[in-house]
C-alpha cells in the first residue's frame, strides 16, 4: 500500500499530489486499458506510477493524458468517499490492492472522471490540485513508468 505512505513533510503536498495521483490513474487507465498503477511513489517534487504495460506511451498520448488530467483539475470537481460493504466493492472495483479480511471498503469518487477504493488521504475539491506537467515516461521489462510533477 505504498500509495498511502507519507513522508516526514507531511501533507502540504501529500494530499493535491496523491489526489492528482488518482486522476493519472484514471486517465492512463482509460487511454491504454491497462489498469491502474501497481506501485506509486508520491513525493515533494517528483512522483512516479508503474503500470504493466508492454510499451511506452507515443508523444501524443502523453500529451493527451496530461491534458485530461488538468481539464478535471480546472473542472473543480468534488472528491467525495463512499462505503461500501466488501462484496459490493468486489463487484464493481479491483480490490487487489485492499488488506485481507476488510468488511467496508471506502471508494474514493473524483466528480464523474474517477472511482476506486483508496485509504489515503485527498484533497475535497480539484480546485485545490496545482496544474500538473507529466514529465517522461519509459517502459522496460514490462512496466511503463510515468513521472509526474506540479508545473509551479
Ligand atoms: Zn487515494
């Protein structure tokens, strides 16, 4: 549950970087139906998601998934939890990543864009996620790494 980890500056950065984290997700998710990350690492100045995929992503779907990402931002779109009860979060998202023997399951919802089952800590609307620039890419060894950061 890496994705959940903070760091000893505490969230002044945590909760936009993390929040930005899952809109990344959903967007690579959606343009290379790849799934979401396996491994994140959120950081002051530079983050990172690992996906399993075969390839890296072309100039233009970089651009595209950095675009889609700052219209959801400039969107000011809510982030809302939702409860649900372990089965009825089965039957609609991967829970893989959840800890064994969990009951309730909280679905982190960004407006419309985004859904899944996340502990960590977010930010309540998008309008507090800086712009983000996505900064490069590589894939190697089956895992296409995305490197992230806020433009300012
Ligand atoms: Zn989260």
């Amino acid at each position: 549950m890496n994705q959940i980890e903070q760091t000893p500056n505490g969230k002044d950065y945590f909760e936009p970087m993390h929040s930005a984290e899952h809109l990344i997700n959903g967007a690579i998710a959606r343009t290379l139906g790849c799934g979401r990350a396996f491994s994140t690492h959120i950081e002051k100045k530079k983050s990172k998601c690992d996906f399993r995929f075969h390839r890296n992503l072309t100039p233009e779907e970089l651009t595209g998934i950095e675009r889609t990402v700052n219209e959801q931002i400039a969107s000011h779109a809510d982030v809302r939890d939702e409860i649900l009860t372990a089965a009825e979060a089965a039957a609609r998202y991967n829970l893989s990543r959840l800890p064994e023997g969990a009951t309730t399951v909280r679905i982190v919802h960004i407006g419309d864009f985004d859904s899944c089952p996340c502990i960590g800590a977010h930010v309540s609307n998008t309008a507090e996620i800086p712009p983000v620039r996505l900064i490069s890419s590589d894939c190697a060894d089956g895992v296409l790494r995305v490197r992230f950061k806020f433009v300012k």
